[in-house]
C-alpha cells in the first residue's frame, strides 16, 4: 500500500531511507534512519539491563521483527507492505502524529478508539484517586 505522507511531516523524515514498524496500541511508527538507530541502541541496552520487564522485552521485539526500511520518494510517498497494514488495521482514512522522534500513523477508527479508551482511563483514575 503507498501512502503520502502530508507536507507538515515530510521535513522531518527528508532523507531517502526510514523505518517503519509496529507502534504501540495499534498504531505504525516511521522514524528517520538516523533516529531508528538511536531507538535500536536504546533498546538493546535496556534489555541487557534488569530492568526490562517481559512485556517490555516482548513489545521491543515485535518492534525491531516487523521494522522495514522504506524509501521515501517525490512527493514524500512511501510503500507500506501488508502486514503492518493489518496490523494497524489501516483500511482508508489515516492519521499522522508528529512526536519527538518519530511520526506515528493511525487508522483514523482507531485512532479514535484509542482516544476515547484514554479518555475514559483518565476519569475513572480521577475519581478513584
């Protein structure tokens, strides 16, 4: 599946190369090369370390399993193979997140569930504590 990544994000992520993989709660994470590395570095000094829980260890290998390299070409088009796709359960309408490091990108219904779940967690925790 190609997808466009809009203008606002596509400076970020100018260079020819990123990588992208699973995110958390569903959604897909495309980081710069450069930035991927980083993350990789990172991670694997936390697992050596005691530290890291097993969900952690878990989480971080389905990351670094499902992550691709992917070009970007003109117009900041990029090629999302199929199984992150049904991962994220993208189907059409699609979100994009700019964070500190990496743009994430939601299936617009999910994106939406994931807001109202976090919605939700906020008040409940609000009113018990």
């Amino acid at each position: 599946m190609d997808i466009t990544i809009p203008v606002q994000h596509q400076k970020r992520l100018s260079l020819y190369d990123a990588i992208i993989t699973c995110g958390l709660d569903g959604c897909l994470t495309l980081f710069s090369e450069e930035e991927w590395e980083g993350v990789i570095y990172r991670f694997d000094n936390l697992c050596s370390s005691k530290k890291a829980s097993r969900h952690l260890i878990r989480f971080i290998n389905l990351m670094k399993q499902g992550a691709v390299k992917t070009k970007i070409r003109k117009g900041g088009k990029i090629t999302i193979p199929d199984y992150l796709k049904q991962y994220a359960k993208i189907k059409k309408e699609m979100l994009f997140i700019e964070l500190s490091n990496h743009l994430e990108i939601w299936a617009e219904e999910e994106f939406e569930k994931y807001r109202d779940r976090r919605h939700l967690e906020k008040i409940v925790s609000s009113r018990v504590g």
